[in-house]
C-alpha cells in the first residue's frame, strides 16, 4: 500500500472492509477474526472512528496483535505495514478471507457493517456449508425407521433399472451408507431428503414455481415430497406449460417448442442438487412473458469458475444418490450440457448469474432468429433430395454455410439425412 492509497481509505471510512482503532487494544483478536470470517478486511492503528489520525506506536501494536491473535484457531493470513503520515506512526493490518472458519474460545465472529457480532449455531453450520468446510447433507438425524420403505423400494428398483445393480436386501443399508443416506445408523440429512416427505423435517425442500404478469405474481404452485419427486413433478408441469412458437417454412406452418426441455430438466436437477438447504429458502422457477428462471439458493461453491466449471458438489451425498437414480448422469457436465442443448435450439438463449446468495439460470425467447430468408430458401429447394454440394451451389454460397444451416434444421425436427458417405443427402421432413 503506498501513501496515497492510505490517504484515500482514511477519508472513505470505516466499512464492512475497513476499520479504524486508535490502538491494538485487547480485543483486536475478535476484529482479525470476523475479517477473515467474511470478505477479508483492513484495520488501521492510530486512527479515531471518526478518522482521525492520532498515530500509534507501531512496534507495540505488533506485539500486542501477534500475542492475541494466537488464540484464533486456525490462525488467519495476516500482513502487517508500517507507515507514517505528518510523522504520526500508523499500522496497517491486512487480513485475508479465511478458507475455513476461525474462532475464539469456540466463538465464530463476523463481520456485519461496521461491527462484530459471534454467529449462532444455525449460521456457522450455513456459513460452513457454504465455504464447503463441511458437507450438511452428510449429517445424520433422524432413525433409520424413518425411512418410508415405498421410498427405499423406488430407489433400488431405479438403481437396477438406470445403473444395473441388483442389490440384495440383505446389502441395502450397506449401500445405502455407501452412498451417504445412513450414517451411525442415523438417517442423513440427504437420505431425509431422498426417503421421506422431505419437507416435514427440512422445511425449505420444495420447488414453488410462479407465474409472473407485469404487475407482479399472477400464481403460484408448490411441489412437495422427496426430492426426486419433487424434480419428477415440477419437470412435468414446466414442460406441459411449454408453448410452442409458429415458423412459417415455404407454404406451410409448424411448431417449435419456445424452450429445449432437456436443458430446463437439467437446470432443475442442479438447482436441488447443488442448493445451499441450510438457507431458508426455496428453489424458484419464476415464469415471465419472455422468459423464465430456475433460482436455487446459495452460491457457487469456492473454486468453482462458471466459465470452466468443475465439480465441486455442495451436496455430495445427495449428488450420489441422483446419480444412482439416473437424475445426473455426467459430474461436473450440467451446465456445460445446457449450454450445449440452448446452442442447437435457436428459439432461446440462456444466461448463468452467480450472487453469493443465489445461483439462477435464464432462459430467454429469442424467435426472431429461428428460420431466416437463407433458410426458408434451403427448405424449399429440399422440397427434393439434395446434397449440400448441390445446395450450396444453388444457393450461392459455401459448404460450410450451407451444412451449418442444415445442422439447426435437423436439430429442429425440419430436415432429416438420408444415405451416408458420399451418398448423403437431405429432404424436408414429412
């Protein structure tokens, strides 16, 4: 940090990031530590609340700061500067975002406007789970008798059905610890979610799904149960709510789904499986004229870079137990297969946004650019069999064009492909 950068935090005040203290006084330990605890922060020695600058004895203040701070467990990345302005001696204390929480004699403190304040229990087990310190889905609480056996029947019948594993009864409880649904004969809070009536233990395990007007919410349904139900039934009705768009091609009129459905299913499934259920909130889907949302609480995990996402599961139980049901069938290939479906479909557009608090894919209407003049011009010389060699010298224009246009009409059902090799050729779709 250089003189002028000083100067600039001292005028701009104490925030969330910054803190002043005339001296290191005895609790300076709870400040390091609610820094590290949330974004990371700077605290400046010598200088009032209202910021003005007093000065400090710099050495002292390091004594005193590395004396204190050797009871925050595990110990937070700090950096210490000296400097001094009008010959008055500060210290700069910059501390970085903790990858774990860090506490006080048992005590996690945080960092709330221009304050301190220790979480209960409830929020260091969200704040926990959200820096993927620990996995919630993991924890055991209730019996395993609690488990509803249609559940546990549907689940091995799945397994057989999607993955070809026939597990005898006798190594069902074993398979079912395996994949993190039972743990000290206690079922987890992810067997919970698979084997019973979910919402009545985990409150905030459901799908409302909400029909948006321009004045606001128009209606609202709830869909409650075991997760995969809840995928199974909310899945349903978007796709029968799915409109169809007209495209005029030549002489005649079809119809055309406005959304792909095997990119909303997919979003549907990692919105459940990938959702932060310590955060008291459900997954949304909201409907709006010219598009619609899938928003499921809590952020992407540490490490995670939407551009290149990897798999780094909130819920790895929970992810192991979808994957046994055939719900996701490629780890860390969600929103790249999303991606892949919206591309081949030219009616929509999709769009990943990442809060710290939320995670929501939108899909939007984009039917102007679905059949153009240069396709509409393919389709009526398709009216026979051609090859693209043909097509593209009719058309004036090059093979590739001519095989890209012909790759999105396939993928919308227009044209099919007939014979193979050098004997391919194309026709409009009866």
């Amino acid at each position: 940090m250089d003189l002028e950068e000083l100067i600039y935090l001292i005028k701009s005040g104490e925030s969330e990031t910054l803190e002043f203290k005339e001296t290191a006084g005895k609790n300076i330990h709870h400040e390091v530590a609610a820094f590290a605890n949330s974004e990371g922060g700077i605290i400046i020695v010598g200088v009032t609340d209202d910021g003005k600058i007093t000065g400090t004895d710099a050495k002292g203040a390091i004594e005193k700061l590395t004396s204190s701070i050797q009871s925050i467990i595990p110990p937070p990345v700090i950096k210490t500067q000296k400097m001094s302005i009008d010959d008055k001696d500060l210290l700069i204390i910059s501390i970085e975002k903790s990858k774990t929480l860090s506490s006080l004699g048992g005590v996690v403190y945080i960092r709330t406007g221009t304050g301190v304040r220790p979480l209960s229990l409830q929020e260091i087990i969200m704040l926990s789970s959200e820096m993927g310190t620990i996995n919630w889905d993991e924890i055991p609480m209730l019996e395993e008798e609690d488990a509803l056996p249609e559940y546990i029947e549907w689940f091995f019948e799945r397994v057989k059905e999607t993955r070809g594993k026939t597990i005898s009864d006798d190594n069902r409880s074993r398979y079912l610890r395996s994949d993190g649904a039972i743990k000290n004969g206690r079922l987890t809070n992810a067997g919970i979610l698979f084997f019973t009536e979910a919402t009545e233990n985990i409150s905030c395990a459901r799908i409302r799904r909400t029909g948006m007007g321009e004045d606001g919410p128009v209606w609202s349904e709830e869909y409650e149960g075991p997760v995969w139900k809840v995928i199974e039934e909310a899945y349903s009705d978007l796709v029968h709510d799915l409109k169809k768009t007209d495209v005029v091609i030549g002489t005649r009129r079809v119809k055309i789904e406005e959304y792909p459905p095997r990119a909303i299913r997919e979003a549907l499934i990692n919105a459940v499986a990938h959702r932060n259920y310590t955060i008291s909130a459900d997954v949304r889907i909201l409907s709006y004229p010219d598009r619609f949302e899938i928003k499921n609480p809590g952020g992407l995990m540490p490490g995670v870079n939407i551009k290149d996402p990897e798999h780094i599961p909130r819920n790895p139980s929970v992810s192991n137990l979808l994957y046994d049901t055939g719900y996701i069938e490629r780890y860390g290939f969600g929103i790249k297969m999303i991606e892949a479906e919206v591309d081949k479909h030219p009616l929509c557009s999709v769009e990943f946004r990442a809060t710290p608090a939320a995670f929501t894919v939108i899909f939007r209407k984009d039917v102007s650019s679905a059949i153009d003049e240069t396709d509409n011009r393919i389709l009526k010389h398709l009216n026979v069999p051609l090859q693209s060699n043909d097509l593209a010298v009719r058309l004036g224009i090059s093979k590739n064009t001519v095989l890209r246009r012909i790759k999105k009409l396939r993928d919308l059902g227009l044209i099919e492909k007939k014979g193979s090799g050098a004997q391919t050729h194309y026709v409009i779709r009866k």
